[in-house]
C-alpha cells in the first residue's frame, strides 16, 4: 500500500472505493511461458468521527402555561463518515421532577424536545438536559460513535395560581345600629397566592350586596382586607327589608395599580362567602326574612316536523304488519286449536219403529205385433164412404183404396196384470153396425191369434209398463179414419221399477 485508502477521500469516492490488478508470471527461459493473475481490492468504511451538534450548548425557553406536545426545540449534530446512514438523539439526564419522572420527550429520529406534561414554575423553574447522539454504524463489526450536549430549559412563569383567603366562609352578626365605616366584628381577609405579590390583590362584592350596606378596605394592592359598613340601614322607613345577606367575594391576583412587572397569563379569580345577620340590640325575637320563591312555567308544544316524515310512515307499516301477524294467528288458532263444544242431546230414538212398506203392483205391458186383418165394415157417417177395420186391434182404412193404414194412437198394447174381474168385456164394430162373429174358415186362415208375453219378449227386451188412468186401444170404440189423427207409432217405453 503506498496511498491514502480513506473512504470519504474523493479520489477514492469517484472510482467507488474498489481496485482491479492485473499480475503476470512469466519464465526466463524458452519458451516463455506466462500467466496473468487479477486482483481485486474493495475498501470497507469504517466509523472514524463522532456526531458533532451544531451547537455546543442549547437554551430553550418555555411558559408554565404550555400543554403536552408543544415543541420546547430541537438538537442537530452530523457526522463526517461515508456513506451518512443516521444519528439516534438519546435524553440521557434531567427532565425529571417531584412526582412526574420526566416532563419531556425527546424525538430519537428528529433530535425535537417536546413537553409531555405541564411544567410548573414554582416546583422547577429550570431543567438541565443532557442530550447524547448516536452514529448508525455501517462497519463490520459496528463500533458506533457518540458524543453529548447539554440542553437548558427555563420555564416561564405564568400567572396559573388562584389566590387563596383565609378564612373562606364565614357568619357574622351586625347590629342595625352600627355606625358607617366601623370594621364589623373585626373581621379580616388574608390572602396568598403563590405566582403573585402581596400587592398584587384585588377584592370586590360580585352579588348579595343591597343597598351596598358593605365593602372591604382596602378594596386593592395588600393581601389583607377588611369588612366595613358603608351604607346605614334604614328598616323604619322601609329603605330596607331583607335582614339576612348573603356576600359572594371575588379576589383577583391582576392588580392594575400596581407598578411591578406582572406574570403573564390570565387572571386568577379566588372566592369567599360570607352570611351577614342584622339585628336590633335588645330584642330577643329573631327576625327572619321570608325568601321569595321563584315558579318556573314551562310551555311546550308538539309541532309536526316535515323532515321526520318517515316516523308516521314506520308506525303506518309497523300497525299493518302487527294486524297481518294478529289476524294469522287468529286463522292458525282457529284451525289447530278447536273450542270444544258441550255435546248435543240425542234425538235419535234407541229403537226404530217397524216402518210400513208399500206393497209396489208390477203393470206389465206387452206389445203385439199381428198381421191386420180387417174383417169388418162400416160406413163413415160423415162421408159415406166405407171403410174396414179389425175387430180386435182396431185398425181401419178405406174401402177399395191404395190409402195407408191408419192405426190408432200408439201401438197396441196390452196390459198384464191384476184386473177387475167384474168388468164387462171390451165391445167391438162401431155404433151403427153390428160386428159380425167370424166364422171358423176366417179363424182358420186369416185369424192371428193373441200375442203372449213369450211370443213377444226377447231375452233382451223389458215389457213395457202400462202409464197409470190409461187405457188399452183394443177396449176403444173404432172411429171414423176421417176423425182419427195420423200419428206415429210410440216407442215402448222403459218399464218402471
């Protein structure tokens, strides 16, 4: 090494504090050889210089009147190594006081010395700190650098005292004969105020002084005071009435007259209360003053407010929710919880009377098909013509004519069932000519015989029931085919059950 290596050397600082070498080996002999080594050389910073403060010695200045976190100063100290990496301030003396272990904070980062409490200057009216500063060490291993400061605080006083009387409340008596500006019962006010003179105090009546019968003297620049009576009283002339008083006293430590400098700072304000009873010498009976009562009246008024336009709408909503959940659980009790009803008497008879069936007569009609044969005449008595008609089912139809044949209303029908036998046969032919009994040639061949219920009724068919006051077409007379309506044949109807 045959230079200066120093890390804040700017040489150094501007080739970055590193080195390169390059180192040949080479033979002396044929053929030569050689070979190339390179080196690098990195200088590490090492703490050479302690921080050093801006100022040897600090004085701040602070009122008794300041409150936490208000700034007292700030210390500063650099250091002169390279690269700059920090400084920690550290409060390493002073600061404390009676009851509180330090009233300031000192910032580790900014060196700034803050109040963290009031400071008071009758307890401590100066603080020396001693503030050390710390180098960041960037060297391995750290070996990190200090040095310290001393800082003064003085703190200013501020008038923050309350003057303090003796005594503070007190009874007195006063005959309604005493003489103006006579000391009444001797009584004295002595007053203390620990940020304030003596002559600094002032004293006046703040309330309960009628008729300003009172006052102190002197009423300014001593801390002694007496009560005197200014004004006479005058109860005959009716000048006065109230025989009770009550003093409230203001001592103030701001005294105007005087010419001494005064702290800075509001101005305190103590209070003493004095009671005052005025008598009449000689007499025995204790006056009282009847002390007049106030009525306080108090008037208030509901009025609707358009910005709370909701709370008529949340009841509104509310009512109709609570009716809904009301008239559900109405439907609910009514359909899980039946009222029990007391149970009805029996009307029903234990034994049920033999009821009387009616016997029902089956009417059974039976229809006839048969194959007409009209073996009778008979002469229409309205036209002349002759027309042939059955005397059996009474069908007719003109004599010697293509007409069709005219049957009667519906088809035959016969009834089977109960009958009258005392009722006379159905009569045959017509009223003006006699029917003529067939002989045995007619039977033979041209007679259809009587249809039965066999004949007649299928294994499918129901024989029609005769419809009750109706009677058979074979017991009618037959009439003129004139007379008789064309109609056609009736379907059987179903019988009845």
């Amino acid at each position: 090494l045959i230079g200066n290596l120093d890390f804040e050397n700017p040489n150094n600082l501007a080739v970055g504090n590193e080195y390169s070498l390059k180192v040949s080996v080479q033979d002396i002999a044929y053929p030569y050889y050689s070979q190339n080594i390179y080196v690098y050389v990195k200088t590490i910073p090492v703490d050479e210089y302690p921080p050093v403060f801006n100022s040897s010695s600090y004085v701040f200045n602070i009122s008794e009147l300041s409150p936490p976190s208000t700034m007292v100063g700030q210390v500063y100290a650099t250091v002169a190594d390279y690269p700059y990496i920090g400084i920690t301030y550290t409060l390493v003396a002073g600061g404390s006081t009676q009851s509180i272990i330090s009233i300031f904070w000192l910032n580790p980062t900014t060196g700034q010395l803050l109040l963290a409490n009031y400071a008071d200057y009758e307890t401590t009216p100066k603080y020396q700190l001693t503030i050390q500063a710390t180098s960041k060490s960037s060297a391995s291993p750290p070996a990190p650098k200090t040095s310290t400061t001393l800082v003064t605080v003085n703190i200013l006083e501020a008038n923050d005292e309350k003057p303090i009387c003796k005594p503070n409340s007190y009874t007195l008596s006063v005959p309604v004969t005493q003489a103006t500006g006579t000391n009444i019962q001797n009584f004295k006010l002595t007053c203390e105020d620990r940020d304030s003179g003596p002559t600094s105090f002032q004293y006046f009546i703040n309330s309960g002084n009628i008729n300003n019968h009172f006052a102190f003297s002197p009423t300014a620049g001593s801390n002694v005071s007496r009560l005197i009576l200014a004004n006479p009283f005058d109860y005959t002339n009716g000048g006065d009435q109230s025989w009770n008083y009550k003093l409230l006293v203001y001592i103030t430590d701001g005294n105007l007259i005087s010419s001494s400098p005064q702290p800075v700072g509001l101005i305190q304000t103590g209070t003493v209360t004095l009671y005052i009873n005025v008598y009449i010498p000689g007499l025995t009976t204790t006056i009282t003053t009847t002390t007049p009562s106030v009525i306080y009246v108090v008037n208030r008024e509901n009025v609707y407010s358009g910005a709370a336009w909701y709370v008529p709408f949340v009841i509104t909503v509310g009512c109709l929710l609570l009716l809904g959940l009301l008239g559900l659980l109405g439907y609910l009790i009514a359909k899980y919880c039946p009222c029990r009803r007391s149970p009805k008497p029996d009307t029903e008879m234990l034994i049920k009377p033999v009821e009387k069936k009616k016997v029902k007569q089956d009417v059974v009609w039976e229809m006839t098909k048969m194959n007409t044969v009209f073996d009778g005449e008979a002469i229409d008595p309205i036209t002349g013509n002759v027309y042939e008609y059955n005397t059996k089912s009474g069908a007719r139809r003109w004599k010697d004519t293509k007409q069709p044949i005219i049957t009667p209303q519906g088809p035959q029908q016969t009834a089977v069932g109960p009958t009258d036998p005392t009722a006379p046969p159905p009569l045959h032919g017509t009223p003006n000519k006699t029917e003529k009994p067939p002989t045995k040639e007619d039977d033979g061949k041209n007679a259809t015989k009587p249809a039965t219920p066999k004949r007649l009724q299928t294994p499918n068919q129901t024989s029609p029931v005769m419809e009750p006051g109706r009677k058979s077409p074979a017991s009618r007379a037959p009439v003129s085919p004139r007379l008789s309506p064309k109609v056609s044949p009736k379907i059987p109807q179903t019988p009845i059950q």
